[in-house]
C-alpha cells in the first residue's frame, strides 16, 4: 500500500494538512473548554484520539491509487450498504435516530458519516466513465440511485440531517456530468411545486415548527430555544470574545450541544468575531486550495472526486454555522473537524485524503 508514497510525498499538500490541523486544535480547546464542568467525561481527550485515527486514515487514503479506490468502488459501496442496512437491524438509538453501532463499548461509530466517502466514490467512478456530452435520462436516473439508497436508508433510522448531507454529492456531480439545461430547469420547477404541495400537507405542529424557525421567539422554552441560546452566545463574544473558558452561556449550561451541533456559538462567545472569522477563513482557505486541485486534476475521475469531497465539506459548514446564527434550520449536521464526534472527524479526514490523493497524482502518466 505505501510502496509508491514516498514518490508522491513532495506533492502532499501541507497547507491543506495545516489548515485542517489549526481547526481540529481550536475544536479540541473548545470542547475542553465547552465540557470542562462534566467530569465524567474527558471529551477532549477522546477527540484528540479520533484526530489522531482520522490522520491515520487520512494517509491510508492518501497512499492507494484513486483509480484503484474508483476500481473497488463497487466493493465498497456494497459494505456500505450493508453496513447502513445492519444499522437498521442492530444500532443504537441516540436522540430518537438508530444512527449508531457500538464496537465492543469502547467506540460508537456512525457509519451514514464514512457512507459519504463511499458514495463520492461511487458515484465518481460512474460518471467519469459516461462519454456522451451530456447526461441521459437513464444516466440521471442512475446517479440518482447510487445516492439514493443510501439517503432512504438514512432516512429510515430516522435521520433527516445526515441524509440530507448526500444530496450535494449527487447535484454537484450531475451538474460537472453535463445535465441538461432542460433538465435544470425541470427539477427547479418541481421542486418549487413541491414545497408548495408539501406545505399544505404539512400538520399544524410541523408548520408551527417551520414558523419557529422563522420566529424562534414564538416558543422559548421549546423548539426556539436551541436558537435563541446560539444567537446570544454568538452574540455576547462581541468582537474579541470573553475568553478561552469564561463564556457564560457556555459555562452555565443555557447552551445546548455544546461541544457537538453548537460548537461553532462557543467559537463565537469565547473567542469573539475574531476567532469565528478566523476558523471560517481556514475553511475558505481549504475550500479554495480544494477547487484548485480540481481544476489542475489529471482526469475527470480526480475532478468528480475532489469536488464530491468539496461539496460534503461545503455543505456541512454551511448549515451548521447558518443554524448557529440562524439563518438554517436545526438539523444536527456536525461542523468538520470542529465538533466532537469520531465518526465526523474520520470521514472529514478522508474526504482530505481523497482531495490530496488527487493532487499527488496530477502528474503521473
């Protein structure tokens, strides 16, 4: 597996390493800082063990061939499956979704979280292979399924959040796969068709939640509240923050998931304007380094691949920093290397192996 890395190793991309380095470190001091009262758990502890894995598996990415990962994507996107399929029969409940399978107690993974590296796979390997110049029908279709099994499983645990997060990975490949401009306009039409009949649809407690969200203020004590708590705690840090630890909404208990869906208010309360700006630049800065790989990939297969792990990446810090400060809904979509969880930190990490898998190949015959 590593016979041929040391011939690629001058092109490993350093800044993008460092980049995402510099964030995993700001999480782990926010987590520490975000749990430091519960001393029953060592959060940050464990989140520097995951970082610690999510490298590992990073390099393992890095060090096999993309068009031999695209080869196996068939083998891969199998497991997963059946993997999503054994969440189904055998996980654990957490918060109302079976999104969970313990290993033997000591670490509990979320296989709908490294599914998504899976289906950038998949779905790259089918779409580089089409050589007409524009999609059809029967193409759009396919695509279509080879993410949407995974998201109807997803959405059976129930999970709408994580299944949401594939969405992007399909319209982004589709949209460099050449779809119709008919095509566009068809399922823009449809959609807007269907939010409409959807809405009068909807019952009178899921309409009051779409208004909450709108007006979180209608329900305080209820649905409104993660939002109203986020936007204060944002809000307090003022311009430099109050400090590494010193965050009252965070030190008190008002703000809810703190160190996992809410990671990035206590970016905003402790370390100001300043630092959530900061954090949000080394996102950009990997984003931009990311689409820049892409336009200097060898094939189209490099392309799909860095641009599906872009849109996941993408995806998850929009809406989770637009639901801080409330301008998108609470789906309980972590933020990439930021928020505490294992199973987010080893797929953010292996979307960055893909990426950098790319670059370290663009000169290769």
């Amino acid at each position: 597996m590593f016979g041929k890395f040391s011939l690629y190793a001058k092109d490993f991309d350093w800044l993008i390493f460092l980049l995402a380095m510099g964030i995993a470190v700001v999480g782990v001091i926010e987590i520490h800082s975000a749990t430091q009262y519960d001393r029953n758990e060592s959060f940050y502890l464990k989140q520097i063990y995951r970082i610690l894995l999510g490298v590992l598996l990073m390099v393992v990415v890095m060090s096999i061939d993309y068009h031999a990962l695209a080869e196996n994507g068939p083998y891969l996107y199998a497991i997963a499956i059946l993997a999503l399929i054994s969440v189904l029969l055998f996980g654990k409940r957490v918060s109302g979704s079976k999104s969970w399978i313990s290993l033997g107690g000591f670490f509990e993974l979320q296989p709908s979280e490294l599914v998504k590296v899976v289906v950038v796979i998949a779905l790259a390997r089918f779409l580089c292979e089409i050589r007409t110049e524009h999609l059809t029908g029967a193409d759009v279709v396919k695509a279509s399924a080879i993410a949407g099994v995974p998201i109807l499983l997803v959405m059976l645990q129930p999970d709408l959040g994580s299944a949401m997060t594939f969405i992007p990975i399909l319209l982004v490949g589709l949209s460099l796969g050449g779809l119709p401009p008919k095509w566009i306009v068809g399922a823009a039409i449809m959609a807007v068709l269907a939010v409409g009949a959807g809405w009068y649809n909807l019952k009178a407690y899921q309409k009051e939640r779409i208004y909450t969200f709108l007006q979180p203020e209608r329900d305080p004590q209820g649905h409104g509240y993660h939002s109203i708590q986020s936007k204060i705690a944002v809000g307090s840090g003022g311009f430099w923050g109050k400090g590494v630890g010193k965050g009252s909404q965070t030190r008190l208990g008002f703000l809810p998931e703190r160190h996992t869906d809410f990671i990035f208010s206590v970016v905003g309360e402790e370390l100001g304007f300043v630092g959530a700006a900061a954090v949000l630049l080394f996102y950009l800065m990997i984003i931009g380094r990311s689409v820049q790989i892409a336009q200097t990939a060898r094939d189209k297969l490099g392309i799909y691949l860095t641009m599906g792990a872009v849109s996941v990446l993408l995806f998850h810090i929009l809406e989770n920093v637009g639901m801080v400060v409330g301008l998108m809904p609470i789906t309980g979509i972590p933020l990439p290397l930021l928020s505490y969880g294992g199973s987010s930190v080893m797929a953010t990490f292996m979307l960055l192996g893909l990426i950098v898998n790319v670059r370290m190949r663009r000169y290769v015959n």
